[in-house]
C-alpha cells in the first residue's frame, strides 16, 4: 500500500477540476495546468475532496500511485499559490542581468551567457539572488537546475550558482611549508 497514494486531497473553493479520458486538468487564479494521467491509475473527484485508486497491486502502478497522487497535490498548490525558488551567485564578476524574457548571466567565462526563460516561469534578479517563480513545480525545478549547471559552485571558494537553501561542504586548500 502506498501511504502517499491513499491520503485524498482538498480541493479549495476556487479551483475547478475536470478529469475526462485520461486527462487531468487543473484550472485556478494563477493558471492551468494539464497532465495525462497513466492508464492504470484512478481519478476520483467527489464534491471537494479527489482521491488516487489503482486496480492492480504489482510494484509499478504502487510507485504510479503514489507518484500521481503527489503531482495533482502539486498541481492544485500551484494554481492557488504558485511556487518559488531562490538561486545565490556567489563569486567576484558573477552577475545575471534579466532582459525581457533572458537573464544574461557573467560567471567567469570568456563570454556572457544568454539563458531564454521557458513559458510559465518569471525571475527577477536582485544583486545576487535569481527569484524563479511559476505555476509548474516541475518546470520551476528543472529551470532552476539547469541555471545551476551553467557554474555548479565549487567546494574551495564556494564561487558559482547555488540554490539559497544549499550548503556548500568546504574544503581545506593546500598548506605551506
């Protein structure tokens, strides 16, 4: 039994659900959202309360379960409140610039680099902080990832992208004689 999967989830007052051939769509104030839901798992919306159901008991639909119920959790958080994620650029030089719908980032390289924000997902930049902010857990996650990997910070100094809520393990450098 997946404990995940058999929690229902409340659906609050201004949000609309509408599950019909295999496809979730989940419609609130900030947006919407749709997925196509596997076939061997259940929606169930009841008045306000949607619950997750399987047929089969083997390894995979449990982890489908479990896995569906989190992402329309997910889902139903996004369109009432949104979610947001915070990226530190630590180093002498580095710097993001946002221009319109591309944040121009400075991290040491020869030359800037351009990152083009995908649909849905909005950022402002204060000094050192990149906020992303969207509807789409798992759009904001990989955006913020892959802005990671442009300069993955570096355990001497710490220089290069990081999440805010991120430690950095630190090395010690070499010693003198």
């Amino acid at each position: 039994m997946s404990r995940v999967g058999k929690k229902p989830i409340t659906i609050p007052d201004k949000i609309k659900i509408t599950y019909t051939g295999g496809i979730l769509n989940v419609q609130g104030e900030k947006g919407t959202l749709t997925r196509t839901i596997h076939p061997d798992v259940h929606v169930n919306i009841d008045g306000k309360v949607l619950t997750v159901a399987i047929d089969i008991m083997d390894k995979k639909t449990r982890s489908l379960w479990g896995m569906t119920r989190a992402v329309i959790a997910n889902m139903v958080t996004g369109v009432s409140n949104g979610f947001e994620r915070a990226l530190e650029i630590n180093g002498i030089g580095y710097r993001a610039e946002l221009k319109g719908n591309h944040i121009e980032f400075n991290l040491g390289y020869s030359h800037p680099i351009d990152f083009s924000l995908p649909d849905g997902i909005s950022a402002k930049v204060e000094k050192n902080v990149i906020r992303l902010s969207g509807i789409d857990k798992e759009l904001l996650g990989f955006t913020a990832s892959t802005m990671r990997r442009l300069r993955p910070p570096e355990p001497y100094k710490g220089k290069g992208v990081k999440y805010a809520e991120e430690h950095i393990q630190r090395k010690a450098g070499k010693t003198g004689k």
